[in-house]
C-alpha cells in the first residue's frame, strides 16, 4: 500500500456505478468478479477493526474481512449475520507477480493479523453527525499483469468552490481557468478534492439582484459581506433561502490561489481565495503536499 492517500479526479475513478458497496452489504455472492476502478467505503471503529459501510451509515460486522494482494484470493468477506459470503478469486493474469503487500488486512473473528490501513484513517462512528464529511475508499486497480488495492480518502469538509461557479472579471467558470492575464499576483488554480455538501445562496438574496445566479459554496468557505469575512454556513441562520444542498454524485471543486490571500468577484459576491503562503501553511498543518492535487502524506 503507497504512504500517501492522493485524491483521484478521474470521473471515470469514481463512476457510481462501479460502486459496489452496496452489493458487499446486501447480497450473498460468491466468485465475483471485480472489474478495473470498482471500489467500495470503509471505516475504522475505536478498536481499529474495518468495517463496509455505506453513507446511511449501515454497515456490518464480519466474522472474516481479508483484503489481499496475491494470487489466489484478492478480497474475502464472510458474515454470520446478515448472511454474506462475498470474494473476489484472482483478477490478475495467470502467472502475475505476487504483490509486495501481500496481506492489506485480514480479520478473524476478534483477531487483526494485517492491518496496512489502519495508520491511514481516522476513527470514525456512523451516528456521529460528521460521518460523511470524510470517507475512505478502497478502488481495485488491475492491469493485464497485476491487480492492486489503493485506500483513497475523500474529506467533503474542505473550504471550497463548485466548478461550475463564474469568475466575474472572466465571465469563465472556475474550473476552465488556468490562467488571469491582467493580474500578476495569480499562482495556481486549485484542485481540492471531491464535494457533494453545498451551501447553495440563492440569486438576490443579498438584495439588489446579488448573487446574480445561485452561488455554491462548501459550508467552510469564506466570504466577504458587508465588511465581516464569514463562511458560508453561517448565513443559514441570516437569510431566508439559503440552504444545504447534497449533490448525487461529488464533484471535483476548486479554489484560486494568489501570492497573498485576496477576494474574487463571484456571481457578485467577494469570494476570499487562498494566499499561496496561507495554503502552504495549511498543508504543512494537515500534512497534506500538493502536486497538481492534494495529497495526504504519513
């Protein structure tokens, strides 16, 4: 398993069709087949066992839960109760190499044997309100010669911006910029992450036609109104009409970066933007590294 957790923005990654969770939790299968980039989530309880849970946060308790990386069995997970037997038998090529980290975790009964996921997560417990503000994944990447399981983390909690949401000054979404010609101190345009929890504030709610179109934000995102820097969340309770919206399926969100932390103009609105030496600070607390994307580092 790598020693860093990177966001994946691939759509394809993440097509909720090759989800599989569901499946693990509900069906009693045997010899399935798991394709290229299908995944399912887990999480770490507070005596460190993993479990499959989906963001209703049902889950179950197996009596075995082996993820491996070898050649005879790559995934195993046997439940008494509800019913599952569930497996995946090789999907690499006949002959592929034994992988390194042969054994990702293995659990029988009440006793961990592997555990090369455990260092990389948080506890985590399914009637906390926060449960879904960050998820773990394990995606099943398989080549013609190797079939590998990769444990990527989506934290939906980040202060961020929806793709689709207009820079005014370019009258282009954020997502399409990569550059601004007429301001020198911009750095980077930045890819952080995956979002499907918004606060959506409606057009005029502000008075006099502002936002001028729907303005979505993550709840932690800041902006400037009537002189207070204040995020997104907290104009719940101070206009009518602006509300938490949950997405289907995440998109990749955005946030532009300067050489010092300034607004941006955004559907009418001063959206603060990040500062580069702010966010490098940032990173070094939360022990993230960014390289064309966040990356998580242990």
């Amino acid at each position: 398993m790598p020693t860093q957790i990177p966001y994946d923005y691939s759509s394809v990654s993440w097509n909720p069709a090759l989800d599989i969770t569901n499946v693990i939790l509900n069906v009693s299968v045997s010899d399935y087949t798991i394709l290229d980039g299908m995944y399912f989530r887990i999480y770490k309880d507070n005596t460190d066992f993993l479990r499959v849970v989906n963001d209703s946060g049902f889950g179950i308790v197996p009596d075995l839960f082996q993820i491996h990386e070898k050649s005879d069995i790559l995934f195993r997970l046997v439940c008494n109760y509800p019913t599952t037997s569930f497996y995946s038998a090789n999907i690499g090529k006949p002959g592929s190499e034994m992988q390194v980290s042969s054994q990702v975790y293995n659990q029988v009964g009440n006793l961990i044997t592997a555990n090369k996921l455990g260092a990389h997560m948080i506890t985590q417990n399914p009637i906390n309100s926060n449960f879904n503000d960050t998820k773990y994944y394990i995606r099943a990447i398989i080549t013609d010669t190797t079939a590998d399981w990769a444990l990527y983390m989506l934290d939906t909690n980040t202060p961020c911006i929806h793709p689709d949401m207009i820079v005014d000054s370019m009258n282009t979404k954020i997502s399409e910029i990569s550059t601004i010609s007429n301001d020198s101190g911009f750095c980077e345009n930045l890819k952080l992450g995956y979002a499907n929890k918004f606060i959506r504030i409606p057009t005029g709610v502000f008075g006099n036609g502002i936002p001028t179109a729907d303005l979505l934000l993550t709840p932690k995102h800041p902006i400037m109104f009537n002189g207070s820097e204040l995020r997104a969340e907290e104009l719940l309770n101070m206009f009518p009409g602006v509300e938490h919206i949950k997405l289907e399926n995440p998109v990749m969100v955005y946030t532009l970066a300067f050489d010092t932390r300034k607004t941006v103009k955004m559907h009418g609105v001063d959206v603060w933007q990040w500062g580069m030496q702010d966010f490098s600070k940032f990173c070094d607390t939360h022990n993230y590294v960014y390289k064309d994307c966040l990356i998580k580092q242990y």
